[in-house]
C-alpha cells in the first residue's frame, strides 16, 4: 500500500516541475482520473440531479417521453409528412 504523505500546494508544484514530460502526463491522467471519480460521486448525491432522474423516469412511467428509437421513428414520419405535403403543393 503506498505511503500517503500530506504536502503543501507549493511543496507540490515545486516536485511537479522538476517531474520530466512523461511523469507529467502520467500525473495528469491519474488527476483526470481522481476528478472524474470524485465528480461522479458528488453528481450521484446531489439531490437536484437525483430529483431530475426521478422527473425523468416518472414521465417516462406514464408515458410522456420517448425512446430514442421512438423519437428517431417520430421524426421520420413528420419529415416524410412534410416531404409530401411539399410535393403535393
């Protein structure tokens, strides 16, 4: 298990400048990483984006959303509708 070692924010930007090129990347694909995680959870307990979830599935329950394969059918059907209506006038 690695050791965990509490630095301050200078003491760190100093060991990230003398890290060469590659180090850096691999630095950035691993705080990538962390955020995405770290976003993730707090995106997952946030009570607004948990209500908008539940809005969601409740009108998808009763009926009053679409799946994209019904939105892709339903488009399709308005633009034939449209392509003769313009044909016919």
């Amino acid at each position: 298990m690695p050791a965990i070692v509490k630095l301050s924010v200078e003491a760190l930007a100093e060991a990230i400048t003398s890290l060469d090129l590659e180090e850096k990347r691999q630095l950035q694909e691993i705080l990538e990483q962390q955020i995405f995680e770290d976003e993730e959870a707090d995106y997952e307990d946030d009570p607004e984006t948990l209500a908008e979830i539940q809005a969601v599935r409740d009108e998808y329950a009763v009926g009053e959303s679409l799946t994209y394969d019904e939105y892709l059918a339903e488009r399709k059907s308005r633009s034939q509708i449209l392509i003769a209506h313009r044909s016919e006038s």
